[in-house]
C-alpha cells in the first residue's frame, strides 16, 4: 500500500491523467446509453404524455409480465421492425428491458433514427419491485 501511495505521489500527472481517462469513459458510456426515467417519471409520461412502453424482452419473459399496452419487439427484431414504431415517432419511447441495461444499444438505435427513446432504469425488476400493475398473457 505504501507503494501506490509513493507511486501517486511521485507521478501525480500520470494518475490525473488516467483519471481524467476515466472520467470521460464513464461520461460517454452515460451519453450512449441515453437519458433514463424512474417508474414514477415513466408512469407520468405514459399518462400525461401518451409515452409509448417498448419492452425488448423475447416473447416468452414478455408473456410473463409485461407493462399495460406495451409494444413487444424482441431486441433481436428490433433492427428489422423498427418501420412498425413509425407512427409512434411523434411520442417519448420508453424502452423496457429485464434490468435496464440492455436497452442503451437499442436506445441508442433509435435516437439516430430521431426517436425520442428514454430507458427504464432498473427494467421490469425494477417495475415488479415497486409492485406496480402488470399484464401476464
């Protein structure tokens, strides 16, 4: 321990410099996975805002449990039938995923074909967590 600490002392401009490394890895990992709602925020959209829910779970995790009047395209579709989300381009798109991390390369996707696409933070475990309603089909 005494050794990372003389090593930082002695090359100080070498660790600011890989932190300020880090510090924009982070920042543009953040600025790809776009901008993220709560449930209480996404709840609000859908209600107030008409948000349309896309959940990119396969099939089968869908009919398990899904958020009302959500839109299913398989993640793996997704790139295919994205011309079915064309009349919804004038509406918020709130990703949906089983944690939340899948839907930053989606969201990605769909904003550089000028969507307006916002992720769930925690995805559907998130949403079951917080005992919100959900549609099993």
């Amino acid at each position: 321990m005494d050794q990372l600490f003389e090593f930082i002392g002695n090359h100080w401009w070498l660790v600011g410099i890989w932190g300020a490394f880090l510090a924009a890895l982070m920042w543009d990992n953040n600025q790809r996975a776009g901008q993220s709602v709560s449930t209480a925020q996404a709840t609000a959209m859908i209600n107030r805002e008409n948000a349309l829910v896309l959940d990119i779970r396969d099939k089968k995790e869908y009919s398990e449990g899904h958020v009302a009047n959500s839109l299913n395209i398989p993640y793996a579709n997704l790139a295919k039938r994205m011309n079915e989300l064309d009349i919804h381009k004038h509406r918020p798109i709130i990703l949906v995923c089983k944690t939340g991390t899948t839907v930053s390369v989606a969201g990605k996707m769909l904003r550089e074909k000028g969507y307006n696409a916002l992720r769930l933070n925690g995805g559907m475990m998130e949403w079951n967590s917080q005992n919100l309603p959900v549609v099993r089909k």
